[in-house]
C-alpha cells in the first residue's frame, strides 16, 4: 500500500471510529454516508495539511473525495503539478 492510502485510512480510522476498519480502497464514503459534509470539510483541512496543498472550491465533491483510490488520485495529481508546497 502507498504511503498517501496509508496516511489517509489511518486518518479515517482515527477520525471516524472502529467501523472504518473494514474500509477498503473502493469503499464509497460520502455516498455511502461513512463521511458526511462536515467530516469531508474535516478530511479537506487533514489532507491540505498532510500533503502541503489546497483544494480549490469546485474540487471538494464525490469525484475526488468518494474512495481513498480517489483521494490518492487527487493528492497525486496535485503534488505532480507542482501546487504542493515543501
């Protein structure tokens, strides 16, 4: 497992209880209600933090935050051009 899905389920773990711990990498969690609005602000704050970036506003939604996969995707993305900060 990469270190940015273990950084981000161990986050979920920790943030969200004992029932994350049968979170897998595809398991839906804002549709799936797991995470609701204020919790994705939440994960919003943690990852901007932990990988030194900042979400836009249009991109706070289900298309980048639904999945860990899609969480690692966006974080890459971002990273790879260059909006991460040291």
């Amino acid at each position: 497992m990469s270190p940015i899905k273990t950084t981000i389920l161990d986050h979920i773990q920790e943030e969200y209880g004992s029932d994350t711990e049968k979170i897998t990498h595809e398991t839906p969690l804002l549709s799936s209600g797991i995470i609701d609005s204020i919790s994705a602000l939440e994960l919003v704050e943690f990852l901007e933090t932990a990988f030194k970036f900042e979400f836009q506003a249009h991109e706070v939604d289900q298309e980048n935050l639904d999945t860990v996969n899609l969480i690692e995707a966006f974080v890459l993305a971002k990273v790879e051009s260059g909006e991460a900060t040291a």
